[in-house]
C-alpha cells in the first residue's frame, strides 16, 4: 500500500465546526486514513466560534491576498497539529467572510447569507493558493459537498499550467444531494472561471440557467462518491433522488462509487460514553436501564415501564419524514408510547411539535434546540429511535442506535436500508424495523411492529443485542476511501 498525501477540504469538521453528520464524518475520517499509514492534512474555515473551544492555534508564517469579483480579499492561515492522530489542520482566516454567529445562515432572517458564493470561492482559492505555499503537494485533494466543490475546476483551470500541482488528482464526496450551492448566474464572475462553464447544456457549473457548485465537482472531479452504497444508485435513478442532477450522475457512473460513512465509537459507544449518567454493555444492560429513568426524569415525563420511549434527534425539514409524522401523529400517540424530539428546522415543525406537546403532555417532550450532551442522553436512554426520512444520504443516528441498543425504525432508503435489517418475526433475526412505502400508513404499521414486539421483553432483548454487536467503525470504511484514492492516483 502507497503511503498518499491527502488532502481532506470540507466547511465543517468536528470538533471545530459542525451542523450535522458532514462535521462527524470529517471528524473521524482524517484520523482514521492516518491510522493506515497516510499522511494526512485537512483544511476548513477558521470561524469566529473556533476560538472559545479553547484550541490553542498557531499562526503560519504567511499571508496574501486574494482577488474575487475584483476586490483583494485578505487571507491569513493557523494551523492546529493533533499529534496523537498524526493529523494537521489548517483554517482559512478572514473575518469578514467567517466571523459571523452561524455557518451559512443569518440568524435573524433565517436565511442562506447573500454573499455564500462569494465566501466559499475565495474558501476554495485559498487552499490551493496554501498548498503552494506550503510545498506540500498532495497526491489527491478530497473535497465534500458544494462548499469545496471548485477546488476541481481550479485545478483543471487557473492551476492548470501550474506544474507543481496541476497533477494533483481529485475525489468528490456527495453528503446530502439537496444541498447544490445554487446560485444566479449573474454572479459567475467571482468563480474566476471561463464563460465557456456557464454555457447551457455544455457548462459544467450552468444548472437551468442557474450556477450550482455542486454540478461543477461533479463533472469535473475525477472520481464521485456517496455516503451509502443505496444512495450512489438512487440518485441515478430518478428526479426523486437525484435532485435534477440525476443525468449527470449517470453519465459519470463509471467513477461513481458509494461507501458508508462509519462511526467514531470512540464517542459513540455506551460502553465509553462519558457524557451519559451510566455506561453499559450488551451483557450487563441496567447502565440503559438506569440511563431510560434518568432521561424521563430530565424530561419531565412519567416514568413507565411497559410504554416504548421513541427518540429522534433531527433537522425538522420534510426531508427527515416530518409531515409523515405529523399527518399520523394522534394514531401514533393513540399507542402506549412516550416520545422525546431534539432539533431544529422549519417554523411549520417548530409550532407542529409545541402543539404536539400541549396535547400530549405526558407523552411528548420537544426540545428545539441544539445540544450534543442530550443527543447522548437520548441514545442511550430511549427505546426505539425513529427516521421515516424520505431519503437520507446515510444517516449516522441510526448507526449511533444500534451501538446503544436502541432498536432503530427507519425507511428504506440510501444509508438507512444499508445498515438496518428488518426483523422477521418467523425466525426473530434482525436489528431494527425497515418500511418501504413513504405514506403515513406504513409509518404507523412499523411503528405497532415495534411496540408490540417491546412487551416481549425475551425478544426485545435479542433484537437490542443483535443491534450492538454490528460494526460501523471507521476501519472499513477508511480502507475503502483509501483502495479509491490509489486507484485514482494510480499510486500503490
């Protein structure tokens, strides 16, 4: 195996920035290629909330400027070194692009920033402009989601002359097709890229007469991938899935390839946990029992024993299977169940949920907000963990379940359907329970299958330990990232 030089661009990696599974998986995946030998650097923006986390950066011996739209835009490095992961980061400084409260929203009116376009070019400049800087030239530069998704086109353009990094090969990962980078055409000129990419039909960047970043990695990176195998072939298959990039897709389905994200159980394992009241094993469960008490108690809620606790950790979108729950909601809560929600989202499910809680007060406990301790707490402490998503690129919370012995009902779709087995009550094998169709119907069938299989509690507990004994780790997962990088580099 060829020891590479990777680069790792993303605009969200945990522990420094994150808003979901993209900052999770970038979090883990960096550390987990250097465990196999590879030297690996990962760049992101230095936002203005990295500094209370307490890491002690330094600054890099060098700074520039860089021209977007005509105007010299400041640029300043730090770097961080993890020693004991053998991994270093770099953060891209400028204030006025990334000093702002939130990632990519303005909080006060909800909105994408006017100017994300803008902020992610001049993102994407500089790690490449710090790359020749820093003479280390990576043998392949993986790039994530549009955030990162110009750093192909670069290379195939203003570095293409460039004959220190011009060779540099480059790997797209797709995390979430529903987020393209979507942008008016009019403003194509801070990409700093040939009009020619903006021509209809031909244009790698032009999407029905819009720029989408995401389109232009897709075209141009040398290799794509997605973060389940199910969803690499859904989102070929249909407008459904493929977000209108679906031809696309299929035209590069030759250097298309899913791979499934894995789990830090480092963090993620109830055995190690330290952020829940009491750790446990598949052999010895009074931790989760223990934990489910603890939870009620912190919600608020009648502790009892014979009702399934249902947790969900999510963005509140229709994406995640929202209007699903709200159109079965009183025949769910007809059931003897209890359930306790955390997330953000849409207004239209903030207000569903608070009046979902003033009807069922000793059922339901909203939390609208987001905190990591509790997504713990929520893991360990519930019963059941619900994702009826409509399509979920790979989900991690499932994943995080099954570690926990919280026994997963979820869609069959993308990463969900890869990862959870449907239990067959003939011959009691299994690890969760798996619907097909995307009505509220089918919700609410899979949901009794649950809860009647809880008053089982022999059978309950074979399904739960069956569910911790599976293995999600990194270690897969790096080694297959690591077999497509030699493949597209052709190094090995």
């Amino acid at each position: 195996m060829a020891r590479l030089k990777i680069l790792e661009v993303s605009s969200e990696v945990a522990p420094f920035a994150r808003t979901g599974g993209l900052g999770d998986v970038l979090g883990a995946l960096p550390r987990a290629l250097a465990r196999l030998g590879h030297d690996v650097r990962v760049c992101l923006p230095e936002y203005g909330t990295i500094g209370a986390l307490g890491y002690k950066l330094s600054s890099v011996d060098w700074s520039t400027a860089l021209h977007i739209g005509g105007k010299r835009v400041e640029l300043r490095v730090q770097k961080w070194r993890d020693s004991r992961a053998r991994v270093v980061y770099y953060f891209i400084g400028n204030d006025h692009f990334f000093d702002r409260p939130d990632l990519y929203r303005d909080l006060s009116s909800g909105k994408d920033y006017s100017d994300n376009d803008e902020r992610f070019v001049f993102f994407n400049r500089a790690v490449l402009q710090l790359v020749r800087m820093l003479e280390w030239k990576p043998d392949l530069i993986h790039v994530h989601d549009w955030q990162a998704s110009l750093i192909p086109a670069y290379l195939k353009t203003v570095y293409s002359d460039d004959s220190f990094i011009a060779g540099t090969k480059t790997v797209l990962t797709i995390h979430n097709l529903g987020y393209q980078g979507a942008f008016d055409s009019k403003r194509f000129a801070l990409l700093g890229l040939p009009d020619e990419y903006l021509y209809a039909i031909t244009g790698p960047f032009e999407f029905f007469g819009d720029i989408s970043f995401l389109k232009g990695g897709i075209v141009l990176a040398d290799a794509i991938t997605t973060v389940s195998p199910r969803y690499a072939q859904e989102i070929q298959s249909s407008e459904e899935f493929g977000a209108g990039l679906e031809g696309i897709l299929l035209q590069r389905r030759d250097n298309l390839r899913g791979i499934l994200n894995g789990v830090d159980y480092s963090i993620w394992s109830p055995s190690r946990d330290k952020k829940i009241p009491h750790r446990y094993t598949p052999a010895n469960l009074s931790g989760k029992r223990a934990d489910r008490v603890e939870l009620l108690r912190k919600a608020n809620l009648p502790i009892r024993e014979k009702a399934p606790l249902i947790g969900m950790i999510s963005r509140l979108a229709d994406q995640k299977g929202w209007d699903l729950i709200a159109e079965a909601a009183d025949q769910l809560f007809a059931m003897d169940l209890q359930m306790i929600v955390l997330g953000t989202g849409e207004e239209k499910y903030h207000r569903f949920l608070e009046g979902l809680q003033r009807k069922y007060p000793d059922k339901v406990r909203v939390y609208l907000t987001f905190d990591d301790t509790l997504a713990h707490w929520i893991e360990a402490g519930a019963d059941i963990f619900l994702m009826p998503s409509r399509y979920e690129p790979c989900g991690l919370n499932q994943m995080y379940s099954l570690k926990y012995g919280t026994v997963p009902v979820v869609r069959a779709v993308g990463g969900l359907v890869d990862t959870v087995v449907d239990y067959n009550e003939t011959t009691g094998e299994g690890t969760g329970f798996v619907f097909d169709e995307y009505t509220s119907e089918a919700l609410v069938t899979t949901v009794k299958r649950a809860v009647d299989l809880f008053y089982h509690r022999r059978a309950w507990t074979k399904l739960m330990k069956a569910g911790m004994v599976q293995d999600f780790s990194w270690n897969k997962s790096a080694g297959e990232y690591a077999e497509l990088f030699e493949e597209v580099t052709g190094l090995s």
